[in-house]
C-alpha cells in the first residue's frame, strides 16, 4: 500500500462551509479511486492562517496521480512532501477522507507536533523519518 504525507498552507482561511465542500468532493472522488487517508487542518490564531498535513492511501499510480493534481490546487500554497513509501495495510481504510479540524487544546497534547503550522514548526524534522510522520496520523486515527 503506497502512501503520501505533505503540508501545506492555505491560501486564505478556511471556513467551515469550505471545508465541508471539499471533504464532500474529496469523499466521492476517493471512493471511486480507491484512495483512503486522513487530512488534518489547523487555524493558527497567532498567524492568522490555516494548514494542512495531509496522509493519502492507495495504489501507488493513483496516490502519485492525487498528489500531482493536489500540488495544482490553488487553495493552499508551500506543499512540503514530508514522507513517501509502503505500509502493509491501509491506516484509515475506514475513511475515504477521514479528517480533523484541530485547535490549539489538542495541538498542544500532541507530543512533539504542537507546532503544526506555527513558525517553529519544523518540517524537515519529518523529512528524515517516515516513522515520525506516519506516528502523527496514528495519533490521530487512534483518538477518540
């Protein structure tokens, strides 16, 4: 199973309106290609912008042929490829597009990622370790 985790940031703020259309778009899309995965969005207040980190599942063609038109998407800008590779099995088969619109109370239980989107936020952290951003999203898919 081929995955792909990026962040990016928005081009505006994203408001809750926006956000449903695009996970509802997104939803049908995915099920008709078979891609599962997680996207998780997060309003910085102190920057006064919005970010994603993004995991997509599925056939290696199709995730690479998903992240290639997202790349296109001019609702979000600066899209930082974090990691890249094969798991066993899906993560979020469950969720044609699971997600999370996560604020500063939950950042802040997350260890060593309450920075999503801030400043000090450190992608290339990442960059040296599938294992630290595939754990982000099992943190997520694991909570309650």
């Amino acid at each position: 199973m081929h995955y792909v985790i990026y962040v990016s940031q928005a081009t505006t703020p994203m408001a809750a309106a926006d956000l449903e259309s695009l996970l509802s778009f997104s939803r049908r899309s995915n099920t008709d290609k078979g891609i599962t995965g997680l996207l998780i969005y997060r309003f910085s207040p102190d920057t006064r912008s919005g970010h994603f980190i993004q995991m997509l599942e599925g056939d290696e063609a199709v995730v690479r042929a998903l992240y290639d038109k997202i790349r296109r998407d001019k609702r979000h800008h600066t899209i930082l490829p974090l990691a890249e590779g094969e798991i066993p099995e899906r993560m979020f088969g469950e969720w044609a597009m699971g997600f999370k619109n996560v604020d500063d109370t939950l950042m802040a239980r997350l260890p060593g990622h309450a920075r999503l989107g801030e400043t000090s936020f450190d992608p290339e952290s990442f960059r040296h370790s599938n294992d630290k951003a595939l754990e982000l999203f099992r943190i997520f898919h694991d909570a309650p």
